[in-house]
C-alpha cells in the first residue's frame, strides 16, 4: 500500500479537519516506518468514512474507543485532558489497521480483550512514547509476559493478522 493512496483516501474523507488528517498522516508515515511490511489495505479503506465524534463518560471508561462495526473513534472529553493526545490518536490509529468485522487485532469475540489492549499500548509507547500515566499497566504487563512466553513475532503476526490462535502453536 503506498502512502499516498493512503494520504488521497485520508483527504477524501469530509469527516474530519484537515488539522486531524495532518496528525493521522504523520501517524501513518511513523507506523510505517517502524513496520513497512504491515498490510495497511484495511486502514486505507477505513480512512475514507472514519468519523471522531464526542462520547459519553457513561459509555467511554476511557480517553478513548474505536468501534469497527460503525468506524467511529469515541473520544471522551472529560478523559483526553488528563492523556497525552499523541499517544491516543496511535493507540486507536492501531486499532482501525487492525480492525476486522467486530473486533480489533486479536481480541476475537472479546475473548482475549485485556492482551489486546496490553499489546497495543505496548505497540504504541514504542511509536511514540507516553507522557501521561498509563490507563492500562496491568493489561501492558500481562501482555509482555506472554510475549517472552511465545515470542515476539508471534504475538506481532498474531495481532496484525487478526489470528489469535498464531499464539498457540
């Protein structure tokens, strides 16, 4: 997937300010640095009709929630004050390269929803760091457990390839 087909999509999408398209495009441009032989076919896709839309503290526990059925990115704005906004904005771009029917990278039926997050806040401390307290350390310490149990890039191929049962074999 080239970057620019990525960029025209994000472009055609009239959901969003062009201030949020320039800060998910440099996200992009950072992931794919990072992993250039990551897919990113579903993301083009889903850029063209992402929308972000204000969430309700009584439905978002959290800064922050990406839904795959409906491509909405829930923000909570008594919650994003207190987080570094940077971090967010990976965390959830990870979640949408991620996402497939009702779930994102391996979280399959919710089963497996506390390493997924773990993983991908892992994922995203990496790409960009954390300037706030982490929402989620039990489920980062949980996943980097099973990491060192099943190695590394099986729980990378696990999580971007939507298969959880990679970490089984």
């Amino acid at each position: 997937m080239d970057l620019n087909e990525i960029k025209n999509s994000l472009n055609s999408n009239p959901n969003l300010t062009d201030d949020i398209k320039d800060c998910l495009m440099e996200l992009v441009v950072l992931f794919n640095g990072k992993f250039p032989n990551v897919n990113l076919a579903n993301l083009n896709e889903r850029l063209k009709t992402l929308k972000i839309i204000k969430g309700s503290k009584f439905l978002i526990k959290n800064s922050s929630k990406y839904n795959p059925i409906t491509n909405e990115l829930l923000i909570n704005l008594s919650k994003i004050e207190d987080n570094d906004c940077k971090h967010v904005l990976m965390r959830e771009l990870l979640n949408i390269i991620t996402a497939k029917d009702n779930f994102t990278g391996f979280n399959k039926d919710n089963n497996y929803e506390a390493l997924n997050i773990g993983y991908t806040e892992r994922l995203t401390n990496y790409l960009v760091g954390n300037d706030t307290d982490s929402e989620y350390e039990d489920e980062i310490i949980a996943s980097n457990i099973l990491e060192k149990i099943v190695g590394e890039d099986k729980m990378f191929s696990a999580y971007f390839t939507n298969n959880v049962n990679l970490i089984y074999e």
